[in-house]
C-alpha cells in the first residue's frame, strides 16, 4: 500500500494542468502536509487542510478551458456573438 506522500507525488506528477509556477507554492505545502498527517495521523486540523488545498488544486483542473472558436465559427453554430 502506498503512503500519502507517494500518492500525493503520484498526483502532482501526473497533474499538467498544474505546470504553471504559480502552483509551486500550494504543491509544496500538500506534500508537507502530507508529510505531517505521516507523523501526527490523528490530527484532524491536518486533515482538513490537506483536503481543503487537495479540491483547490483539483479545482483548478476545470479551470482548463477549451480554446476560444474564432467568430466565423460562432456564427455558423448559431451562437450568439
């Protein structure tokens, strides 16, 4: 069975949508707190928190957006322009 730091690895490493360095930050406090549930596993402060950048960080993959249609191809589709 793999601990929560190798599959919180496992998830930054397989996360592109979280390339930008804007991230780093926030990738490296989930793997200190994952680091920290390690040590203290009943705190549930830690938890939390860990759950709470976790969605933040999931969150952000449907931030990805499709790329913009030019204008011709929405007026043809029938959107509205």
């Amino acid at each position: 069975m793999k601990t929560l730091r190798e599959t919180t690895e496992d998830f930054l490493n397989n996360a592109d949508f979280l390339g930008d360095v804007i991230y780093a930050p926030a990738k490296t406090q989930l793997l200190l707190l994952a680091d920290e549930i390690m040590l203290q596993p009943a705190s549930g402060a830690l938890h939390s928190q860990y759950g709470l950048l976790y969605r933040f960080l999931m969150k952000e993959k449907d931030q990805e957006q499709a790329p913009e249609q030019d204008i011709i191809t929405r007026i043809l589709s029938g959107e509205s322009v």
